[in-house]
C-alpha cells in the first residue's frame, strides 16, 4: 500500500474519536443551560413573607405582614452599598427606628411562602411602620359647642337615620340629665354635671334622611355626621369618627363615653364609680375575654382580615369609657394598624392591646345578650348601662324614676371591679 495514503488512514482514525467527545461536551452544557433556566422560572414567591437573612453586620430581619410597604434592600448576589433602615420589636409591641446608615453588605434574600393566619401575634398586634388606612373623612355636622369648659365626659351615641323615635325618646329622658345636670329621685344637687351628649352619624344613601338629621342639629344642637356611607360595615369608621371629634374639639377631656340608641346609661352612678376609680390608660365596660371570632353569619370576618380564633379582651360596643388620656393614642395608631368591621373589637381590643391599655371589669354593664332592666336595678345601681330599651319602654322607666317602688341604693363600692390582663 501507498505510504502516504496509510498515514492518512492512521491520522484520521485518530481524530474521529476526538470530535466525537467534543460533540458530547457540547450537547451535554447545552441541555444542562436549559434546565437550570427552565427550574429557575417554577420557583415560587411568596405574598405574604419576605425574609432577608442577616449579614455578618447583624442586619435585622425584615418581615411584611398584610403587603405592608417596609423599607428594605433589593435582592441582590453581589457586594453593594445600600441604606438599610434597621426595624427593631420591643417588648411593649411598638417599634423602635434606628437611623439610617450607609454600609457595604452582601444579601440575599429568601421569599416563604406562609399562610395568613400563620402570622406571630407579636407582629400582628403591632403598629405598622407606614400607615395602611389614613382617616380621611371629613366632618359634615357637628354642634356648635361640644364641650364648653368644665366638660367632663363626653357622651357619643350610634345611631342610624331612621331612628328618630329612639332619639326623642333619649333628649326626653336620660338625655334630658344631660342638659338640666339633675337626675330623678337624687339627692345630689347638679349629680349630672359636666356632661355632654352627640349622636353620630355617616351619610344615609336617601337624601331625605340626611336632611332630617340636619333639622335635628338645629334645633337639639346634638349631631355628629361624617361624609362615609352609614351602614354596618363602616361601624369603625363611624367610632373614629367619635375619637376624631372629640380629640381635636374636647382637649383635656376626662372621659369618653360611647354607646347606643337602644340604652339607658345610670349617669350619677357611673359618675361617682369614675370619681373613686381615678382611672389612667383604662377602658371601663363590658369585658369579653377569650371571645371566639365568627366565621360566618353577622359578625363574618375571614382569616385575612383577622388570622386567629380567639379576640383580644375587648369590651361590647353597648357602652364603654375611654380615658382622656387615651383617645388621641386611640385616633393615631389606628391609621398603622388595619381595619376589622367590628368596631368594638378593633377600637376596645386590637387597638387596646397595641397601645396597651387597662380593661377595667365592672357590674352593671350592659353586653349584647343582655336583657332590659328594671327601675329598681336603676334606683339600686345595679346596672350602670341597661341594653335593649325601647322608645316606650324609655320613658316608662323614666317616669317611674320619679317615683320608684325601692328606695334603698347600694354604695358605689358593693360591687367590685377589676383588672383584665
């Protein structure tokens, strides 16, 4: 055979092996690319949780609840310089901020996906760093005076538009103590004194009542109406509305008293008990503890809007008093901390355990289930706020009081209160 056409054969015969691996190599990187960008794409992130691991700098760990906005830094896999607001939990719930400061970090962040109702009761009974519902509702109706000086308590009541026949019935019995400062059967001169009264109101979808409520305010001078729609699911904003008011038109006010158009409030009784109490940073009312949260019917809220099963201690909205000293802390925080429908829950209980405030338990007020009171339980202070009074049954109460069929009162100190933690 030809030498030249041997050598050939012998070098081609070494270099086809040699591309063959090369092809390998090649087609292995290849499909290797693909599947990392393919995996890359089918990692999930999470809504509700992001959580940025500390650095050798002891960066704090940084966590969203309810897609509130927190300052944090962007992701990232490379050495930057970045400002990082540091947001610190303290021991009282509230948060403390320390300044910002330039620094080089490498961070990487992990998004968790977590269920809503999964979050730490530490963070969600917090106040948030920005806020998550601004008040911005206007005030429509107010009286001209709301609290001339020496005003000692304010009395907000919630009442609806078509309940005009409530609001007579209340101007004409209890009410009345209100504006003369004297109560039936009492021995006290000016046992009343001190007081002022308000109905509070959103705007009704039918003009007609909305203007009926503009008479009102003429003529009674009584009536609080904000520019949000009254109905049921605006009961917190129509609560705030009460806090506004009185924080920005009664300052240095003792007390707030809140209730409902259905009542009866024994104001010399509840008068003398916050006389002896000398109460600071307390609401005073109906306590509920360990109250179980609805998951259907009226009082519906989702794990969304209130992710555990049990309520903080709160007081039923019949009727409670906030301390002066409380109700501009009360206005405030809640623009940081989101909203529930049930305003005696959100005001009582989820803003109470925020700030911190004393719920002080007492006898005689009235809860939700409760049922009418005589006029002996009145003349006996028994009851220091009765629930379910109808317009006629009101004013029999009232002139029965006058002349009562029991005489024997018992002391403001019989019934003892207490603390809830």
């Amino acid at each position: 055979m030809n030498p030249r056409l041997r050598l050939c054969l012998r070098v081609r015969g070494r270099w086809r092996p040699c591309l063959v691996f090369v092809y390998y190599v090649l087609a292995v990187a290849l499909v290797e690319q693909l599947l990392i960008v393919t995996l890359h794409r089918q990692l999930p992130l999470a809504d509700n949780f992001s959580v940025a691991t500390p650095d050798r700098n002891n960066t704090a760990l940084v966590v969203d609840v309810h897609k509130e906005i927190v300052p944090q830094t962007t992701t990232t896999t490379t050495t930057t310089t970045t400002t990082t607001t540091t947001v610190l939990p303290t021991s009282s719930t509230t948060f403390s901020v320390i300044p910002p400061v330039a620094r080089t970090v490498t961070k990487t962040v992990v998004r968790l996906s977590l269920s809503p109702w999964k979050v730490p009761e530490d963070l969600f009974y917090r106040r948030r760093v920005q806020p998550v519902n601004r008040y911005r509702y206007r005030v429509l109706l107010e009286p001209k005076r709301l609290c001339p000086p020496n005003t000692t308590m304010v009395i907000l009541i919630h009442s609806h538009h078509p309940h005009s026949d409530r609001r007579r019935a209340i101007r004409s019995t209890w009410g009345q103590a209100v504006r003369t400062e004297s109560w039936p059967n009492e021995r006290r001169n000016r046992s009343c004194a001190g007081l002022r009264l308000a109905f509070v109101f959103g705007q009704h979808r039918d003009p007609g009542l909305n203007d009926l409520i503009y008479e009102e305010l003429y003529h009674y001078d009584d009536i609080i109406q904000g520019d949000f729609v009254d109905s049921y699911q605006n009961m917190t904003l129509k609560s705030l509305l009460g806090l506004k008011i009185v924080d920005e038109r009664c300052p240095g006010v003792s007390y707030l008293l809140k209730t409902d158009d259905d009542m009866i409030v024994n104001l010399p009784y509840l008068l003398q008990l916050l006389t002896n109490k000398r109460l600071q940073r307390s609401i005073m009312g109906p306590v509920n503890v360990r109250a179980r949260v609805h998951r259907a019917g009226k009082w519906k809220l989702t794990h969304e809007e209130f992710p555990f099963s049990i309520f903080p201690p709160y007081e039923s909205g019949s009727a409670y008093v906030i301390t002066g000293d409380l109700i501009h802390e009360l206005y405030v925080t809640a623009e940081y901390v989101p909203h529930i429908f049930v305003d005696d829950v959100y005001i009582t209980g989820i803003l109470g355990r925020v700030v911190g405030v004393n719920h002080v338990l007492h006898r005689g007020f009235a809860f939700w289930h409760g049922k009418p009171p005589s006029v002996c339980d009145i003349v006996m202070n028994r009851v220091v706020a009765g629930t379910k009074m109808t317009p006629s049954m009101l004013r029999a109460t009232w002139t029965q009081l006058h002349n009562p069929p029991c005489s024997v009162s018992i002391p403001v100190t019989a019934y003892r209160s207490f603390v809830v933690p």
